[in-house]
C-alpha cells in the first residue's frame, strides 16, 4: 500500500470568502423582500422544508445541524409571513385547492434525540406539526452511520487515517477539524460504496456508531411515545439508509417494506410518508418512486429544492423538497428557500416546478438525508 499523505486540512481564503459573500446576500436578500416577489412564480402553493438534527452550537459541531435559536426564527418567520404550517397529509390536500392559504410543512430526518430534547418545544410554541423520517436500523443501532463516524472521528482526534482515502489527516483544532469533515464527506458522497470501507478507520480510532447513535438517536420506546404526540408524525427512511441507487430492485424493495412494516408493528397504524435517503444518490430513475407507490405510501420526498405545484399531485413519490440547514444562517437560508429562489437560481430562472431525478438541484450545505 502507498505511503498515506499527510495533510493538515484548511478552507481556504477564497472558500471563506464566498461563504462569507454568500451568507451576507442570504440576510440581504431577506431583508430586501426579493425572495417574496420571486415566490409569486417560485412560491407555489407551499413548501416543504427538511432538517436533519437540531444544536445550540453548529460550529461546535463541525458545522452541522440546525442552530436552535435559527429555527425559532424559522418557525416565527413561517408564521409571520402567513403561512400555516401543516401536516403531509394536509398539504396533499391543499395542493388540490386553489383557494389556499400559503403553507410549509416541517419534516425532520433520521430520528435524532433533538428532534424531541431542542425542537419539540419550539414546534409546541407555535403549534407547528413535524414530520420525522426514521430508518430502522437507526432505532435498532445496527446502523452504519458513517456521517456520524466521521463527525466523531474529527471530534476525538487530532490525528486521523483514513487509509482508503490514501490520507493522514492532521486536525489540532475546530477550523483544521471542521474542513477535514467537510473533505472526508465528500469523498464519501463521490462514491456511496466507500460508506461500507469505514469500518476499520472507525475501529482503529475507537470510533463505535452503535455507542454514537445510542446517544445521538432517539429508541424504539421513545418514538412510540413521540408518535402519539399530537404535533409529531413518524415517517420511513428505509431498513438501512444506504443509498438506494447502488442496489438492485429487490433489495431496494426490501429496505423500503420492511421499515414500512416495522414502523407499522411498532406504532400501529399505517405509515403513509416516505423520504429517500441521501434524496438524489437513492433515485436512479423511476424505480424507485415506483416502488415506493406500490408499497402504499401517500407520497415521497426528495432533497431537490423547489415549492410545490398543483401538478405534484401527479408526482407525489418524488416530491422537492428545500434545506433549511446552513450554519451561518438558517433562517435568511430558510426565507429564501420558501420562495423558490433557490430554483430559480438553478434553473436561470426556467420552470419553476421540480420534479424528481434529473430535476435540477441547488446545492444544500450540509444536507445528510
């Protein structure tokens, strides 16, 4: 094997820079009501919104998850604007509607503790219901939660090897930490197959996803209970959550039916909504969608950014659905994102309705699936 390369990981000045750049035109945009007179052809008849774990301090964690005080301001900003936020089901409903008052719906992925510990107060405040999107094998702990690995790799360590990737990396502290995350994420992201050569670099740093998802990931018992709460509605996210387009048919097949019918054992009744995992790198055409339908779900979500249209109803298995996590600012993010500006920036200002695969995608920081 070839010498590893050691390197001590920075972003450099002009990634700060655009990501300074960036975050100031997000807050000026939504000072500046732009995003508003887009939406009147971005807009749609609403919206939905995808977070993944919920933090006092993002940067702390290596820039990921949603700053809590952003999403109080999210969900005052939804209300403010006149929004109702609604459940799936109800937004399904509103879609055929065209006397409608604008909506958002809220939908949380992979079933974090801070989904209950940090966001449910909030949601209570505001009367706002939620969507939670959970994969069997993170209430199961068997899961191969690389995201997390990594995360915890960086965090633990000074000093990381990650001999796949033919690096050393050396991380002393947050900054050099942060971009080595940043760097070993996206070498995962070009290859879903490079999720499942981890194991080793996991062990050899004495990194254990079981232990970091007993703590990070909420039990069965505790998503019972949170399941009959009057604001929270748990959805499936697959057996696995690998990455469905490496599979074939009919193991895609069965990591969407059997989390189906363990969350339905579990919770008795029927579980009607379904998030992709990782949203495009799960969806290698139609079939997936497909067997989604057949399955007998009401609908399916992306993470290709876009508004909901009237014709969706039409797509309800590959439905867009916009971030609302980005460090900096999550809520100017957010309030742009509502809108559609994000589509319109992808698209040049082109067809406002995105459908599925091949449907183009702005980029979202920190999207996990």
């Amino acid at each position: 094997m070839a010498p590893l390369a050691t390197v001590t990981p920075h972003l450099s000045l002009a990634e700060r820079a655009r990501r300074g750049i960036k975050t100031a035109g997000l807050r000026l945009l939504r000072a500046s009501g732009l995003p508003g007179v887009v939406g009147r052809i971005y807009g749609g008849r609403g919206v939905i919104l995808m977070f993944h774990d919920f933090t006092q301090d993002p940067k702390a964690d290596l820039d990921q998850g949603c700053k809590s005080a952003d999403f109080e301001r999210i969900l005052k900003d939804l209300r403010g604007s006149g929004r109702d936020i609604v459940t799936m089901d109800e937004a399904l409903k509103r879609l055929d509607d065209p006397q409608t008052r604008p909506f958002a719906v809220l939908t949380f992925d992979d079933g974090y503790r801070s989904n209950i510990d940090i966001a449910l107060p909030m949601l209570e405040r505001h009367h706002a219901p939620a969507t939670i999107f959970v994969p069997t094998e993170m209430v199961t702990r068997t899961i191969n939660a690389w995201w997390l690995g990594l995360k915890h790799l960086f965090l633990d360590n000074d000093r990381v090897e990650i001999e796949p990737m033919g690096v050393r990396f050396s991380c002393p502290d947050r900054a050099t930490k942060t971009a080595a995350l940043r760097r070993a994420t996206a070498w995962v992201w070009e290859d879903f197959h490079r999720a499942d050569v981890l194991a080793p670099t996991f062990a050899k740093h004495g990194v254990s996803l079981p232990d970091i998802v007993e703590a990070r990931a909420f039990d069965e018992a505790e998503m019972v209970e949170i399941d009959r709460h009057p604001l929270i509605e748990i959805g499936a996210h697959t057996t696995t959550h690998r990455a469905l387009a490496l599979l074939d048919g009919e193991s895609v097949r069965r990591d969407i039916l059997d989390n189906k019918t363990y969350l339905e054992d579990r919770l008795g009744r029927d579980v009607g909504h379904f998030a992709y995992p990782y949203g495009a790198p799960s969806i290698s055409g139609r079939r997936e969608a497909e067997i989604v339908r057949t399955a007998g779900f009401r609908s399916a979500v992306t993470t290709t950014a876009g508004c909901l249209f009237p014709s969706h109803l039409d797509e309800r298995f590959l439905l867009p659905r916009q971030n609302g996590e980005y460090t900096d600012d999550s809520a100017a993010y957010t309030a742009c994102g509502v809108n559609g500006l994000f589509r319109a920036i992808a698209t040049r200002g082109g067809d406002p309705v995105a459908v599925g695969p091949g449907a183009c995608r702005f980029a979202a920081t920190g999207a996990r699936g």
